[in-house]
C-alpha cells in the first residue's frame, strides 16, 4: 500500500493565520499528550532513510539542473507545510519553522537561500521532494535506465514511508482530535 490520503486531516490555510497556528500546535499538544509513540517513532525512523537514500540523488541533479533555471519553483506558498507535513517534523525531531505568513504567497519562498534551500531536507513540505520540474525529469530519463529505475523506486519508498508514518500517526490524531469535542 503506496501514500495515505491526507486529506483526512485538518487543511492549514496560510490565508487564515490564526487557525493555521493553531492547527499547528494542535498537532504538537497532541503529540505531547500521545501515550505510545513506538509505532510512530519506528514508522518515522523508516522515513527517514528514505529521505536519506534520496536526498544525494536529487542533489546531484539539482545541482546540475537549477543554476541554470529561468522560472524557479519554490515560491513562498510551496514552503508552507500540509498537516502531514508537520506531523512528519515532530516525528522526526524537528522543531516548526517559523512560517511568515505576511509574505506574497506567489513570491520567493522564505527559505530560499542564495545556494539552494535553507532547511534540510525532512524539514521542508513533502512536496519540494516530490516535486520535478520537466527539465529535471528529462536530465533523469536522459541518464542510465537502471538510475531512472532505481530513482522511481527511491520515490515509491519514502511515499510508502509518508504514508506508514501517517497511518501510524492517525488514530492517535483522530483520538486527539474527538476528545477536544
Ligand atoms: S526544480 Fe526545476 S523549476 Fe525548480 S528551480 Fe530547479 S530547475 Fe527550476
Ligand atoms: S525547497 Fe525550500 S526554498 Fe524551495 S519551496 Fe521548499 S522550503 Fe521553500
């Protein structure tokens, strides 16, 4: 079973700063107040391997591919998280960033720095993973069919990954969530 529905989980609107901070620590008294996290933390250890597996691989062609970009992607509303996101950082010990949510949502993204991303990789929305522009897809397919290959399967394992962390994470959420009723 590859991915979970995330949509089963609250939606964070920047456009609604107040409810989008509270959301955000929602998720964080939640998880103070969980009981066992083992399968959360066992799920989250998984995920992060696969960040780790994938990570020199989109950096090698980033790095090849980005300098030379004329309409770079990350724009301020493409750094902000989805729920999953953040619950994905307190899984994997990450604090929060601290999100301008001032900012033009269509302009550059806060975090963008001079050289590339500031945050590490596990600490940015799951989408700037998964996310290849076609320059980046074509550089990939143009390259060895077996490096193609093992790049699909490196992107179908931290989406299985997500979605174990996320399965793991959700009835303890959906708990949460009814007793605030
Ligand atoms: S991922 Fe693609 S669209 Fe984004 S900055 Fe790199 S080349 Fe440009
Ligand atoms: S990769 Fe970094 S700079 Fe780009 S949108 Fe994501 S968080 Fe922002």
């Amino acid at each position: 079973m590859i991915g979970f529905d995330t949509s089963v989980f609250p939606r964070l609107d920047p456009r609604h700063p107040d409810s989008f901070h509270e959301k955000i620590r929602a998720i964080q008294e939640c998880f103070e107040a969980a009981g066992d996290l083992g399968a959360v933390k066992q799920a989250a250890r998984l995920f992060l391997e696969e960040f780790d597996r994938i990570d020199p691989f989109i950096q090698s062609y980033t790095e090849l591919v980005c300098p030379f970009c004329g309409t770079v992607c990350c724009a301020q509303i493409h750094g902000l998280p989805e729920f999953a996101d953040v619950i994905g950082f307190h899984a994997l010990g990450h604090s929060v960033p601290a999100y301008d949510l001032t900012r033009d949502l269509n302009g550059p993204c806060q975090f963008m720095g001079t050289r590339g991303c500031l945050l590490p990789r596990t600490q940015r929305p799951y989408r700037c993973t998964w996310y290849f522009c076609d320059p980046l897809l074509v550089q990939i397919e143009i390259g060895p069919t077996s490096h193609y290959r093992h790049f699909i399967e490196m992107v179908q394992a931290l989406a299985q990954a997500r979605g174990e962390l996320m399965r793991a994470f959700f009835p303890i959420w959906d708990r949460y969530a009814k007793s605030l009723l």
